[in-house]
C-alpha cells in the first residue's frame, strides 16, 4: 500500500469517526432536553452546532476521501460494496440537509416561540426521530459495507 493511500484511509477513518461520534452524542442531547425542558433550548443548539460544523463537513468530506481511496487502490466504482455505499451515502446527505437538520431547526423555533411542551415541539421533534432513525440504519448499512465489503 502506498502512503498516500494510508494517508487518505487515515484520514476517511477519522472523518467517519467525528460524523458517526458526533451523531451518537445527539441522543444523549436530546435525552437530556427531554427530562429537563428549561434545558430543551441550549440542548438543541448544541446538537445543531455540532451537527453544522463538525458531523455534516465530516459525512461532506467522506466523499472525496473514498473516492481518491478507490482510484488509488485501482478499484472499480462499480464493484457493487462501493457502489451501494456511494449511493446510500447520497441518500444519507440528502436525508440529513433536507430532513434533520430542517427538522431540527423546526424544533428549536417551535420551542423558543412556544415553549418546549407544545404541540409544535412535539411534532418537530416526532419528525426529527423519525429521520435520525432512517438516517442511522442507512449509516449503519455503510459501515457494515465498509467494513465487510461484500462480494
């Protein structure tokens, strides 16, 4: 293996960690804003921030890091693991942009102008649910890709 492809896996790995870690940190987050409602609003910011700058760049960059990865290691993007992970990585960024993080901006809106308890809440937070399970299963599948590379 060359150095520059263990470089470009170094960092991919790295990337991967800082997205799929900052995501798991969201439950946590939410948890907490939940138990404690007066927390509610500091709670949703921390997670659209960390979700802004540091989980959506890193899931951005994975891209251009697999793919040098694939041409310097002379596979093909048709080898069907890679293919299935290009496309649900797509699918994952597309969730993520026009679902979550719409949702989740709903949800801190619906709770600063109504208050956390509200029906408002409620149901923007009912749908951010609803896309950040879609959104784990379909990063998930990556890894298990990735990790696996099926024939």
């Amino acid at each position: 293996m060359s150095y520059a492809y263990l470089a470009l896996k170094l960092l991919h790995i790295l990337l991967a960690i800082a997205a799929v870690g900052a995501n798991f940190t969201y439950g946590v987050w939410i948890f907490r804003a939940r138990k404690y409602p007066a927390f509610a609003p500091i709670a949703l910011r921390g997670v659209k921030l960390i979700d802004d700058r540091i989980a959506n760049p890193a899931y951005l960059l994975l891209l251009p890091t697999g793919a040098a990865m694939v041409w310097i290691a002379g596979y093909s993007f048709s080898t069907r693991w890679i293919a299935w992970a290009m496309a649900l990585w797509a699918l994952a960024v597309l969730l993520g942009y026009l679902g979550y993080t719409p949702s989740l901006a709903r949800e801190i809106q619906a709770i600063e102008a109504h208050g956390p308890d509200s029906p408002e809440a409620a149901a923007a937070a009912k749908r951010g649910a609803v896309f950040s399970a879609i959104l784990g299963i379909v990063i998930l599948a990556i890894v298990v890709l990735m990790v696996f590379k099926p024939a």
